[in-house]
C-alpha cells in the first residue's frame, strides 16, 4: 500500500521534464513481438504497467529489460502465444498482445480480466474487426482464444473510435494478405506513434492520426530504435497541478498541441498559459473562476484521462462548471473523496455539477483508479492542512517519480510505501 501525504498551500514554481507517454509505451512493446526484431525505445517511463508488459514479453519467450528510460526487446525467441490469467490481470490493455499475438503466431489465447474501476471495459470492436478479417475466434468464461491461417485484409468501420480495438487491428493487418483499412479509426497521438513504430519495423502504414488507416504489409526490419512520445496527460497533471496551488510552472520535453483542449479550458479559468514547440508555461495566482460546460470526446476533443484531474484544479474556482463524462460509464469514483476535502460536487449519471467553495481542508482519502488518484495528489495541492491518501498501487501505474517532481517544484509532498 503506497501512502500520500500532502501539506497544501505551497505555491509550485519551477520547470518539469514530463515523462514518455504510457499510452504509446504500452502498444508499442506489444508490437515489439509482430515479427523477430531487436527493439531499442527510449523515453519509457518507469511504471507498473510497463513492468507488467515487459514481464509477458519475457513469459512469451522474448528478452525484455528496463534500464532507466530505455528498453531492450528482442522478440526473436519467442516461443509462446497464451498469456496467463495472472499477467492479464495486472494490466487490462495487454488485450493489445491479442492482435501482435495472431500477427507473430497466427494464434493467441488470453485470459480477460472483467470491468475495471471504470467501467465494464468491452472489447466486442476488438473482437469483431478481427473475425471480420478472417480471425476465428472463442471465448469461454473470459478464456479467449483466436487463431487464423492467414488474416484476410478488409474494409472495417468501427462503430466507436475506440483507441485500443484500432492498436489491435493495427498489429493483425500488419500480418493480413492485401490491405486493411480501418475507417473511423482513433485519432490519438499514440495511435500516431504506433504507426511511426510499425514504420520502423519495415511495415506500409498510412493515415494514422487520422480517422481512416490503410495498412498494407508485413514488418520485416531486424533492428530499430524508437523515442517514445510525451505523455499528454501526466503533462494535463502537471498543468492542474499548478492551476490549483497557484505557481509559475514550466513544463519542457511536452507537445502543447496534444494537450491544447486542456490548456485552452485553464486558460479560460483565469490561467496565463504560454507555448513554445517543445514547452508549455502556466502562471496561476490560485484563484481560478468556473468554466461553465466541459464534454469529454475523442481525441481531439477533451481526453477523459484529463477529466479528473481538471476537476480537482477546479474545486474552489469562483462559480459553476459541469462536466460532462461521455467515454466511460464510471468515471466519476474520485468524487466522494474529493468531496471529504469539502468540495462542492453532485453527480447524476454522466453528469457532475462542481461549484466552487472558498477552501479545502486536507482529510484521509482512498485513491480508486489511476488518474481518480491523481485528482486527490493535485486537490491535496490545493488544500489547507494535511491530506492522506491511501493507494493501492494506482498512481504509480502511470505516474514516473510524481512525488519527488512536485517536491521539486516546491510541494509539500511525500511518498510512504
Ligand atoms: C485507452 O483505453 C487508454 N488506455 C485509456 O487510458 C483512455 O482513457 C482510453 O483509451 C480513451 O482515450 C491505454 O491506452 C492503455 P477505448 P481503451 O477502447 O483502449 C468502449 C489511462 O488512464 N469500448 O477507446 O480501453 C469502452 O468501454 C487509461 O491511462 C467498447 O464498448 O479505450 C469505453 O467506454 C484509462 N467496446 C470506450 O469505448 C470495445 O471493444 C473507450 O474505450 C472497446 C471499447
């Protein structure tokens, strides 16, 4: 059990290196395994969940090591196509090895963890693109187990953008006969990534970051090298972070435009934000003012990852701001613990009302997912007195060092495990 103690009201003021993005990090080292190559990534943030991937690649026969920010697979020994249930369950987006799986092997057996702390977590636009392309398909009790001679390339319009069924149709096409367009792809910047990486390995990759994606054909570089892209929401973090304790933070090694829905909504809150290609600056005098209707979307439209953090940066901005959560259908966990800090929160469905209360008082809290926890670090920030919070292992899925950068921009925090 991780423990965070917060003592509010310092202002933050400094610059920050922002890590690699996990969300690129993690499809990525999955499709390290679509053909033998040696992979060498750098800027891989130090998290559990890339722990977690690199330990199936190890199951699945491939060496796989961490050193600092940079990693070494090689995915030549390969020698196995199931991941065990135990793997599965430290990582729910290791579904993305389904499709690297059935690219390699031609087969591939999971073990699927159910819901999440957000939500049921379906993975039928998965499943159904790739038994269009051909991929024969069994699940039983979770158990899931797909195989396929050889993956037939097609036209395939997926009902919701969903950012890892286009990663695992992404990785199958890549082993598919003829060409696979996926219309009404994701647009995420690590979709983009995903697509650079594939390109590295020797695959015809075209449209990714846009919402229609041609993939024509099979990986076959031995070697390659990849810099992993920044991380737009712990940079989101960051930015809310200093929106809430007041301060003049820079945030270096990050690109503005993957995160600009954000930066666009605390500037409307009263902040002074400042870009440059590879920087983003944010003044807060602390005192911030409602922002009235926020909708999270796909990108590029407000990211759901960013939608708790946001909040807690407006726990105590003058007024009304309403979010409106439209991507997972439980995203609202971290509000009965951001409200024993006396926050000014209802919810009905979708839906969260937040009115802004003069101050916050530090309490005891329990972080309940990844980025819900995240919230509790950056409202702690902004509280008066102490904040505890209780962590079982989230925050540190996808925040690298989070304790000792906000110390170093002059918070008041420490990490107890
Ligand atoms: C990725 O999850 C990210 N995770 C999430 O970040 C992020 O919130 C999400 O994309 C949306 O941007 C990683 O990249 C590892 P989806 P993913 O498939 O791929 C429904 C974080 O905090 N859906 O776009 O699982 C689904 O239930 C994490 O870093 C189906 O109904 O997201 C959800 O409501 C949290 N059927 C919505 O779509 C499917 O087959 C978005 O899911 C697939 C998804």
């Amino acid at each position: 059990m991780d423990i965070w103690h917060i003592r509010g009201g310092n202002r933050l003021e400094g610059a920050c290196f922002v890590q690699g993005s996990k969300n690129a990090s993690l499809p990525i080292i999955a499709a390290a395994v679509i053909s033998p190559a040696r992979s060498e990534l750098m800027n891989v943030p130090q998290l559990r969940d890339v722990d977690a991937s690199l330990r199936i690649l190890r199951h699945l026969g491939c060496t796989a090591e961490q050193i600092g920010n940079d990693v070494y697979i090689d995915s030549g020994p390969l020698a196995e196509n199931a991941i065990p249930h135990s793997l599965m369950l430290e990582m729910r987006s290791s579904v993305i090895f389904m499709g690297a799986l059935l690219a390699r092997c031609g087969e591939a057996r999971l073990s699927l963890p159910g819901g999440c702390q957000l939500g049921r977590r379906p993975i039928d636009i998965h499943l159904a693109a790739l038994r269009q392309m051909g991929a024969e398909i069994e699940e039983n009790g979770g158990e899931i187990s797909c195989r396929a001679v050889r993956l037939q390339g097609t036209q395939l319009h997926l009902p919701f953008p969903s950012v890892g069924a286009t990663e695992n149709i992404m990785l199958a096409a890549t082993a598919a006969e003829g060409e696979t367009v996926i219309h009404g792809a994701a647009r995420e910047p690590e979709i983009a990534a995903l697509g650079e990486y594939l390109r590295r390995m020797g695959c015809r990759i075209y449209g990714d970051g846009t919402d229609t994606i041609v993939i024509q054909g099979h990986a076959c570089e031995p070697e390659l090298s990849y810099r992993i892209i920044p991380d737009r929401i712990v940079a989101s973090t960051f930015a809310c972070a200093a929106a809430a304790a007041g301060g003049d933070v820079e945030l270096r090694g990050v690109d503005p435009e993957h995160f600009s829905t954000v930066l666009h909504v605390l500037k409307r809150a009263g902040c002074d934000i400042m870009c440059t290609k590879r920087s983003v600056r944010v003044r807060s005098g602390g005192q911030l003012t409602a922002v009235g209707d926020i909708c999270t979307r796909p990108y590029p439209g407000f990211p759901t990852d960013a939608q708790p953090v946001l909040m807690a940066a407006l726990l105590k901005a003058r007024g009304r701001t309403v979010i409106t959560e439209n991507i997972f259908e439980n995203r609202y966990r971290q509000v009965p613990e951001l409200r024993r800090l006396g926050a000014d929160i209802s919810t009905s469905g979708k839906t969260a009302e937040i009115w802004g209360v003069d101050r916050l008082r530090g309490a005891s809290l329990t972080a309940t997912d990844l980025r819900g926890g995240a919230a509790m670090i950056v409202a702690g920030l902004g509280a008066e007195g102490e904040t505890v919070i209780c962590d079982d292992g989230h925050v540190t899925r996808g925040y690298e060092h989070f304790d000792s950068r906000l110390r170093a921009l002059g918070a008041d925090i420490y990490l107890e495990h």
